[in-house]
C-alpha cells in the first residue's frame, strides 16, 4: 500500500466523519445539555453516523434492483454524505467551538488507534482462525461488481450470512483502492479505536463528565476479566496469559465468552466485531435527541445493528428503553421507543429480503451460568454498580430505618431469587433491574430525595441492561446448528458481548456516586481498585507480549505469510486482481476450514466454485449438503479427471473463468493436478503457481 493510498483513505474517512458530524450538528442545535458534552457527542459519533449515511443509499436499492457498485453505490454515497454536509454544515461551528477540549476525544481515537494498530504488526496476517473468512467477504464487497453480494464460497448462489457491518468499512476502503490485505488491518485497529471514541461520546452524551467519559471508552475497549488476574495470581507470568481459556469461561470449552479486548487482539471481522462501534453509538444516542429528526435516526442506527449482527436483537430492544428511559418519563419513553420502530422497519428491508441462516426455534430455563464463571467474566465490571446502586438505596430514603430497608430488599429478592432457581446470574440480575426501576419510577413522599437524573440514572438504566442480558442465557436460548454440545455456545456470547459495553458505560457513569459516598469509604475505594487492578492483567499481557515479541513482523500486510511460504500464489493474486473479468468464477481446491484452502479467492474477492464447505453448512442448514457435495466431486474431478467432455461440462456448469494450481491443489491431487491444462490458455505462471483461463 501506498502513502498516496493511506492518505487517500485517511481523506475519505474525514470527509465521512465531517458528514456525519454536520447531522448530529444540526439534530443537537438546540439541545439543553452542557455545550462541551454535546460538541463531544458530535465528534465521537460523527464517523459511525457517516459510515452508515454512505452505505445506508445503495445498499437500500440493492434488496429491490442489482445495484452496480461504482456507477450507482458509490455516487450515492457521495451525494448522501455531501447532503448530510449542506444540511448541516451552518450550525458545525454553533455546536463545534474552537477549544482545545475538543482535542480530548481526538487523543481517545488516535491512542487507541495506535495501541492496536502497534499490536497488529505482530499479528497482521490473515490465516487460521476465520480470519480468511472475514477477508473473503471483505474482499468480496470491495470487488464485487453488484449488490446483493454473491457469496463468496458458492458461485452463483447469495451470500446467506450477516455482511452489513463489513459492507460500512468495504466502502471507504474500495473507494480509496485500498488493497484488502491492508484494509482488513487498518478495519481492525480502527474498529476498537471508534469503539473507544464512540464511549466516551456515549457518556458525555448522557451528561458524565470528561474525566470519566475516558475512563469508560478505554475500560470499553481495554479491560480485561478477573481471569487474567486468577491466572497472574496462580504463578502464570503476564506474558503467557492464556487468553484462549478466559475467552471459554462458560460450559468449557464449548461456549465463548469473549469480551471487545479479546475479540479486537485477536482481529477477526466477525459480525460481532464491526458492529461493536455502531452499538455503541446506539448507547449514547437512543432516545437521547427529542426531534423528529432523532427518532429517524434512532430508527436507522437500531436498524444498522441488526442489519450487520440480528444476535443484537435483545441488545438494542434493551438500550432503546433504557435510552428514552434515561431522558424523559415512562410513558413518552414508552411512546417515543415504538415510534423508533417504525423507521427501524424500513430500514430493514434489506435485511428482511436478505438469504440468512435458518432460525431453529428456542428453548426455554435449561440451565444457567455458575456464579464462578460470571464472577471471573464480569466481576470487573459488576463492582462499580453494585457499590453504586446500594449507595442509590440507601440515599433514596431520609429515615435511617427506611434506607436499611431499601438498601435490604433487593439484595434479599435476588438471594431468595438463588435459592428457589439456583441461578445466580438470572437471580442478581433480577435483583438488581428491580431496584434500578423502583429507584427510577417511584413517587417520592415529600421530604424524600427526588429519583436519580441525569447521569446517574442513565448509568443504572445501562447496568441495569447489562446486567439483565447478560441473564438472558439462563432464560432462553437459540438453537443453531452447532449440536447439543454447544448448545448454548452462541447465546451466551452474543448476550455476554453485548453486556459488555452496557456495564462498562454504566458503571463508568455510576463511578462518581460510588466514590461520593461518605459511610465505607475505604471499603468502596478498595473495592474499585480490587476491580480496576484487576481489568490489567488482559492488556499488560498484550503490552508485555508485544514488547517482548521477536518473531516476523508483518507490519499491516495480512498476506506477508503468502510472500515469505508461496511467493508464486501471491503473485497469481495480484495477476487476478489486475486481469480478471468482470463476474469471473474461481476455481481452486476445497479442504478442511481454518487452514489455507480458499486463499486464492478469499484474496481476490473473485466468487470460487466452493470455499470452506462446513462453513456453507452452518449458514444454509442441511439444504446445502447436496449442493457442496456436488461441488466437491466437482472439482476432484477438475483436478484429477482426464475426461476432456466432462470436465469442459463441469468448468461450464459453473460458469468457471479460471482454475487455479498451486502448491495446495499438487498437494491433494499430484504433481499433475488438472491434467487438462494443454486444452486451455496459460494465463499467468509464477513458482509452482499458475492461472489458466477457460474462454469456450
């Protein structure tokens, strides 16, 4: 990649966010909150709320016409991102004043952006895990001729899984000819940094100051488990932390329990991933503007997440009550939260006319979470709301007798709660929304302190949220393909990931009233730096591995590995990418998932006769596995058969452009793989690699 083509990229992503930024300008001109809060807000959210403006026009067209990419998406993500500017562009300097506190959230991004950007170096390459997956599909929607996107892993046919939130970043990236190896990278140091910026805009946007706002984002993005500290504290040193094992916390080893540092280190661009930015923006803003014009884009923001990862679905139901909640009374918050739906539903379109694997139903009270697991995940973040809410009580009434009460109760529901389910999670969870909402809604006889406001009751209604989905798991959960096993594998990460953010915020909100009280006040601190103590072990043991790394270091190319082991495959890509046609086939060998088949076409963005076949099984069920059977025999056949007649049928049947060969496909088929080379063009030849081209 070139300094022209990082600059350029840079200038699409300002021009993005400037966008974004004369919206909210203009949405928050007349707000009544602080003007530093609200000038904040703006710049924390402008980039998440420009990606969406971008993407929102061709990618509506798409669910109803085959929408080109560069004659029509990307014009009308101009025009709709130079709308935004004009709309909005007068009162920029109104709500942006020129001071240097602007610059806070500013070192927010770019630390943050630097931090992982620096991790990456050391983990650029896109191999193993999913990762070429995730870069299939990247590399997919930055050369795809069309939308909707065709599948990537099975020419012909739609992509059926969730591709929303890496189309938001495929966008900026194609339009600036970033190559993907590249871009998957800078998606992956850029995803926690927005994160991070779009926390502290969640705080300052529910009024908690700037000193905690950066808290939040960096705890959001940066804080690790109690497991990390339980592992430090039995002997294991910071370098050799066991991530994986934190990350599997629940049902181990079947059910995954990360949380936004593991996921980002680790740099998959799962559905989970790229949403995490714009989840949190939907934190800080839902219900948060009182204009029509809020209420559109609460909508739109609610139906940007569901759109790019629907496992959010409880997420986002939860965050749009407790946001309205947080800003005006039950009923209007009631109100305004439906009306939310409406716009949501049509932004939806495209998600509902959309080919997505198959819901299998739910099951209902299986089991739940074992209080060791929970505590060792989210006993970080569960020390700052429960000292916060117990204070809440205990201030909630003036009578000493009646605040032993309050402060009683629901500790008591919660015990009683885990003595009659034997749930601990669903029971504490349940104590604790309880009280929040007595806290919130009930009508304080004269002389009694009033309900929390501002930012203290927008931090109980979001731990409050975190804490209830964060239950979900010991109520109902969706059954996938996965098996009995792993039955509750994908429930308990997606709620789990989503809680996450929820309880950080929160607690990072409800931090002053548990540092203000003035009874225990040595027992609060130490039990907040107990806490915070712990949430280090995770990054000082990136810090420190990083530090201490002396392998290759791949800087932000995630095909280094290809250059160093299969020079020949590496150039066939770059022929690919310069001289293939467009609406081309692909085909190479398919083998085991997590390993290297697929690289040519995850690479390329070029559709392949079949990439990861247990991966097609997942999305599309059981229906498919005639289909990838059929594909498979295919292309041994390709490979192996001599029969000119039947392999020129098959290389027709799926419209194949070019066969692939390199040092995979002699692997699994000979030295002589595709014995039918002489009858077609040698297109390019590189190493042990080369490209033919079919042109009858």
């Amino acid at each position: 990649m070139t300094v022209s083509t990082a600059l350029l990229f840079a200038f699409v992503l300002v021009l993005t966010a400037a966008s974004g930024a004369a919206l909210l300008a203009r949405l928050f001109r007349d707000d009544d909150a602080d003007p530093g809060s609200r000038a904040d807000a703006v710049v924390s959210f402008a980039l998440p709320v420009g990606l969406v403006l971008a993407a929102l026009p061709g990618w509506l067209l798409s669910s109803i016409f085959y929408v080109p990419i560069t004659r029509l998406a990307l014009p009308l993500a101009f025009l709709s991102l130079s709308a935004a500017l004009l709309w909005g562009g007068a009162h920029l300097p109104g709500v942006l004043p020129r001071t240097r506190a602007r610059l806070l959230p500013l070192a927010v991004f770019f630390g943050v952006f630097l931090f992982f950007l620096w991790v990456r170096w050391t983990f650029a390459e896109i191999r193993q895990t999913e990762k070429p997956m995730d870069f299939a599909v990247l590399s997919g929607l930055m050369t795809t001729v069309r939308l909707p996107f065709p599948d990537p892993w099975l020419s012909g046919e739609r992509f059926p899984y969730y591709h929303f939130g890496t189309y938001l970043f495929a966008l900026p990236a194609r339009a600036a000819r970033v190559p993907s190896e590249y871009a998957y990278n800078l998606i992956a140091a850029l995803l926690p940094a927005l994160a991070a910026l779009a926390g502290f805009g969640a705080i300052r946007a529910r009024r908690g100051g700037a000193a905690i706002a950066v808290f939040g984002g960096l705890l959001l993005v940066l804080g690790g488990t109690f497991d990390g500290a339980r592992q430090f504290l039995s002997d294991k040193p910071l370098k050799d932390l066991d991530w994986w094992m934190s990350s599997r916390r629940v049902d181990n080893p079947h059910t995954i329990t990360e949380w936004p540092l593991f996921t980002f280190r680790l740099g998959d661009l799962h559905p989970h991933a790229v949403v995490f930015p714009f989840f949190v923006t939907f934190i800080g803003l839902a219900g948060r503007i009182s204009r029509v014009g809020g209420t559109l884009l609460d909508g739109v923001l609610l139906a940007t997440v569901l759109s790019a990862n629907p496992w959010d679905l409880p997420a986002t139901l939860l965050v749009l009550g407790a946001g309205n909640l947080a800003e005006r009374d039950f009923r209007p918050a009631f109100i305004r939260s439906l009306a939310t739906l409406l716009p949501a539903a049509f932004f939806l379109t495209p998600f509902a006319l959309s080919p997505r694997p198959a819901f299998n139903g739910l099951s209902w009270w299986k089991e739940g979470t074992g209080s060791w697991d929970a505590f060792l995940h989210f006993g970080v973040l569960a020390v700052i709301p429960a000292l916060a809410f117990g204070i809440a009580l205990v201030r909630s009434q003036v009578r000493a007798d009646r605040a032993l009460v309050a402060a009683c109760a629901f500790p008591a529901l919660a015990l009683a709660l885990v003595v009659l389910t034997k749930k601990p999670v669903f029971s504490l969870a349940a104590g604790f929304a309880a009280g929040v909402l007595w806290l919130l809604l009930r009508d304080a006889p004269p002389g009694d302190p009033a309900p929390p406001a501002g930012a203290i009751r927008a931090g109980l209604l979001l731990a409050a949220s975190g804490a209830v989905l964060a239950a979900v798991p010991d109520v109902v959960l969706v059954a996938d393909t996965y098996g009995e096993a792993a039955r509750r594998m994908n429930t308990v990460f997606k709620c789990f990931m989503g809680a996450w953010p929820l309880l950080a915020l929160g607690g990072a909100l409800l931090l002053p009233l548990a540092l203000a009280t003035r009874h225990a006040r040595v027992f609060v601190r130490i039990a907040v730096a107990c806490a915070l103590v712990g949430a280090l072990a995770h990054p000082l043991s990136a810090v420190v591995f990083r530090a201490k790394w002396t392998g290759a270091l791949d800087g932000l190319d995630g095909l280094r590995w290809m250059t160093r082991e299969a020079p020949g495959d590496r150039d066939a890509i770059s022929w690919l990418r310069a001289h293939a046609v467009e609406g081309a086939v692909l085909a190479e060998a398919t083998g085991n998932p997590y390993t290297d088949y697929g690289r040519i076409g995850a690479a390329t963005g070029i559709p392949t006769v079949l990439g990861w076949e247990n991966h097609e099984g997942l999305w599309r069920g059981n229906r498919s596995i005639a289909e990838t059977t059929a594909r498979k025999d295919a292309l041994r056949a390709i490979y192996s058969s001599e029969d000119s007649e039947a392999v020129f049928n098959i290389l027709h049947r799926y419209k194949v452009r070019y066969v692939f060969v390199g040092a995979l496909e002699k692997r699994d088929f000979g030295p002589s793989a595709f014995p039918m080379r002489a009858n077609f063009r040698r297109a390019f030849t590189a190493g042990d690699s080369a490209v033919f081209e079919i042109l009858k």
